[in-house]
C-alpha cells in the first residue's frame, strides 16, 4: 500500500515548549490511522499542520511524493486534505444541504445560487457513501451522530482523499459508534485515507489498521492494530502500566444530601429542555447521568449550580433551599467542575495561582487581607502548591499563565480547586472529555477518593464506560426527562445506550 501523505522531521514550538519534536510518520491510501497519545503529547499539533492550520517550525511535507505547504485550511481542501474537529461547526438552522454547500455553492447567472443543482449534488454524495441523510433536514432537528456525518459530508462534497477526524465518537452514544465506523470503513475501502485523534482505545483498536502513539512531543511508534492491545497502546502513552478495571467498592450510601424535585427548564423559544426531573444523591454515593447530548444534561447542571433558573420545582443540598440563591450561595456547599474548562472552569489568560484559588478566595477569609480588599498572595501561591503537590500537577511556576499547562494539568488544577473546597456535594459535568487514559484513570481515583469521604457525586459524562467504571447508580435523560434510575450492577451498557437513544422503560 502506497504512502498518500509523509510528515519528515517535524517540529513546532510554542515557547519555550516544543510540541511537536522532531517526528515523522506516514498514512497511506485507502488506511484507517488513529493517532493517540497522552494530553500535550503534540498529536492534535502534528494534525494542524498538517492541515495548514498552523506553521510548522521546521520539517517538510509530501503530498503524493511532492512537497506542498499548506498556509491554511483552505489551500489544505483544495489539495484533498479536510479535518473534522470535535466541536461541531454547521449553522443549526440550515438544511443538511445547505449546511454541506456553504461557501461552496453551485451558482447560475447572476451571481444567484442553483438550488436544485446544490441540493442534487448532496444527495448524489449521500447516496455514494451511504450517509442515510435526509438533504432537507434542519440540522438542529437531527441528531448528534447524524451532525457528525453531515461534518464528513461536507468535506467529500469537496472531494477530500484524507479525512483528519478529531475525536469523532466523543458524544455519540453507544449504539451509534458501529454505524460511523462502518461508514468511515467504506470510505477507507472506497480508497479514501480516514486519519483520527481519539482517547478511546477500545475504538482505536476496532476501528484502526495503524496506529502512532505519541508522548512528550514525540513519535514512540506506529504499530499494526492487529497486532498490539490496549495495555500495550497505554503503556506507550504514558509511559507506565495504566489499570482500567473498576477499583470502586459496594458501599452503603448515608443520608440523602441533594434533593431535586420536580424541576422543570424552558430554553429559547419557550421550549421545554427539562420536564418534571426528581432525583436523590446520598452522601458516600456517585450517580453518573447518562444521555446523548442536548437531552437536558446541561439544562440540568446550569440549574443546579444557578446558571439557569427553573420553571418550577425546587433544589436542596443538606436541606438548604438553594432554587432561588445567587451563585456565590450555592458554591458554600457545592463544588463544580464544569465541562468546558477554557470557557467556564478557568481564565485561560490568568496564571494558574490565580484559577487555582478562583472562589477560595470569596469564601475563605485567609486568602485575603485587609477585611478582604486585599488578596494575600504569599498564602495563595502556597495553596497553589497544595495543589500542585496534592493532584500531580506538571508546570514549571504557579505564576504561569493557565494556558501554558496541557488539558490533563489544567483539569488537574480545576479539581484540585474544586475538591479541596471540601463541599458535601460535588457536581462533575464530563470531567475527563478529551483527557488521555492516564489522566482519567487518576481523574478516577479522585472522585472515587470523594466517595470514600462520604461526599455526595453527581457525574454527568458521555462515556458509559466511565459511569459503569466509578458510579454507583446511573440515570437516563431522555428528551429532558428522567426515564431510567438504575443500580451499576443491574445494568448493561447496551441498556442504557437503548434508553439514552429511545427513551423506553421509564421508570416508575
């Protein structure tokens, strides 16, 4: 099989980090590569420029045996290359063609879109890969799986041969990952090259011919799928042996600490996003919340920690009202990770002493002086190196900004925080999407750490392997319902995946 594109000696350095060193690597016409490595280990880098989106520092690049360089994503397309990027980026209120078309429009006289002509030609190409899109459909109508598939449209309706996919299976759910694999395995057989980023090692290997693993920058190998496995892959990545059985222990759950009734939510539009949810956390006890995403998962968090306010229905923790308390209340008695942590967890231009002490310092009079008008900032760094030292972070100063650490280090940082706040309830909302396994296997170990401390965890995540792994009982939203409330141990994967896609069962 013949190399389509090789990357020699490729280098690109944010100062004074080198995020990619010295690596080269080939893929080949008509192959499935995954590349994989811990957070910061340069894979996403060594993608982007390939792709154009950012400069290489040093290296070349050969399309076909020719050398090309990309100065963007656009000169990349023209040239067959395209990337799919974890956040979806379609215009939710266009049609699947239009959203496939856009700046690519097949025009008639007078500078006036052929509509007939567009919405021809997006069919053609659903009916060629066998995308099972309707063209007409609203892409904020449909779901998740099939704006991921409207994604890869996009790029063959510009006749890409490399597809770069970016952690393509982080929000579908379970059911949905055998149609996208084998969608993308026609399309490798049709004798396009699919490359793709992921974390998820069980994928990897299923889906993969080869896969390169990366850590520190560096290129450790490219190995056959066939011929490798997950321990291995993971002992690559990190460098150690990673354990991915459950380490959680049967324990009785004590009293009920947060109590949601009957809450319900109206999003924009004065749609319904929840509808009439009850539920109970008990101290010592994780309940994970299962859904495909846009089912009330986030309605639901923005709720409870006063981001949204209800419609009706009421929130308590340790028997304290909080429905109508400010933020600043509610953060007395609950920690919070947020699932995006560059936007809501942290300010990514603020050093990491700074993010690490973020409501310490409006809740705890010894990070302040002066009757508070001062911050005292010698206690500040020392809690900054608390945190350091307690969760494992790897950064050179506390005085850095937050952006410099890699994903897993700020995580580490925004749980370091959060935990240490020493709340009775804590609500994770995909506390470990886009972290590498040796991350989230300690990520893992810290909330089942708060467990232990007879804390009350609600865990909403995307990856039903991680609820099965750590939670006690897992819940099923369903169009904003609550539809299912079950035991880990009465449970099947395939179960919860069947409620998350068609909401059956209810509970009673």
């Amino acid at each position: 099989m013949e190399d389509l594109v090789r990357l020699e000696s490729i280098v690109k350095v944010y100062p004074p980090v080198v995020a990619v060193d010295d690596v080269s690597v080939s893929f080949r016409r008509g192959e499935i590569h995954a590349v994989v490595g811990e957070n910061g280990a340069g894979k996403s880098t060594l993608m982007k420029v390939l792709y154009g989106l950012v400069p290489r520092d040093a290296g070349r690049i050969f399309l076909e045996g020719e050398p090309v360089n990309f100065r963007g994503p656009e000169e990349a397309i023209a040239r067959g290359i395209g990337m799919v990027h974890q956040e979806i980026l379609l215009v939710r209120e266009y049609t699947v063609w239009q959203n496939v078309v856009l700046g690519r429009e097949p025009m008639r006289a007078l500078g006036r879109m052929d509509e007939a002509e567009a919405r021809r030609l997006v069919g053609e190409k659903i009916r060629e890969f066998q995308l099972n899109l309707d063209p007409d459909a609203v892409v904020g109508d449909i779901s998740v799986a099939a704006r991921q598939k409207v994604e890869i449209l996009k790029l063959l309706y510009r006749n890409v041969s490399v597809l770069i996919l970016d952690e393509p299976t982080a929000v579908l759910a379970p059911q949905e990952v055998p149609q996208l694999f084998a969608e993308l395995a026609r399309l490798r057989d049709n004798g396009r090259t699919v490359i793709f980023i992921s974390h998820r090692l069980d994928e990897v290997l299923a889906l993969s011919d080869r896969i390169t693993v990366m850590r520190r920058g560096r290129k450790i190998d490219t190995v056959q799928a066939a011929a490798t496995g997950k321990e291995e892959l993971a002992r690559m990545m990190v460098g150690r042996e990673v354990v991915f059985s459950s380490r959680r222990t049967p324990r009785t759950p004590g009293v009920v600490v947060c109590e949601i009734d009957n809450l319900s939510v109206r999003g924009a539009g004065g749609r319904e996003r929840l509808t009439g949810v009850t539920l109970r956390v008990r101290a010592g006890e994780i309940v994970g919340v299962a859904g495909v995403e846009g089912n009330g998962q986030l309605e639901l968090v923005e709720a409870i920690i006063g981001l949204g306010k209800p419609e009706s229905g009421s929130i308590r923790v340790q028997g304290r009202d909080l429905t109508d308390e400010p933020i600043l209340e509610r953060r007395r008695l609950i920690s919070f990770v947020p699932q995006d942590r560059g936007r809501m967890g942290a300010s990514l231009g603020a050093s990491i002493v700074e993010n690490a002490i973020m409501t310490h310092h409006r809740l705890d009079s010894r990070f302040t002086r002066l009757a508070g008008l001062l911050l005292d900032l010698p206690f500040a760094r020392r809690f900054a190196q608390r945190v350091r030292e307690e969760f494992s972070v790897s950064m050179s100063s506390e005085r850095d900004p937050f952006r410099s650490l890699s994903g897993g280090n700020q995580q580490k940082v925004i749980l370091g925080r959060e935990l240490l706040l020493d709340c009775p309830f804590v609500l994770l909302d995909q506390p470990t999407r886009g972290l590498d396994v040796g991350s989230i296997e300690y990520v893992h170990q810290q909330v089942l750490g708060v467990r232990d401390e007879n804390r009350a965890v609600l865990l909403v995540s995307a990856d039903l392997e991680e609820l099965f792994l750590i939670a006690d009982r897992i819940v099923v939203m369903h169009r904003g319902e609550l539809v299912a409330d079950l035991p880990v141990e009465q449970a099947t994967m395939e179960q919860v995946g069947s409620l998350m896609l068609e909401g059956r069962a209810r509970a009673s």
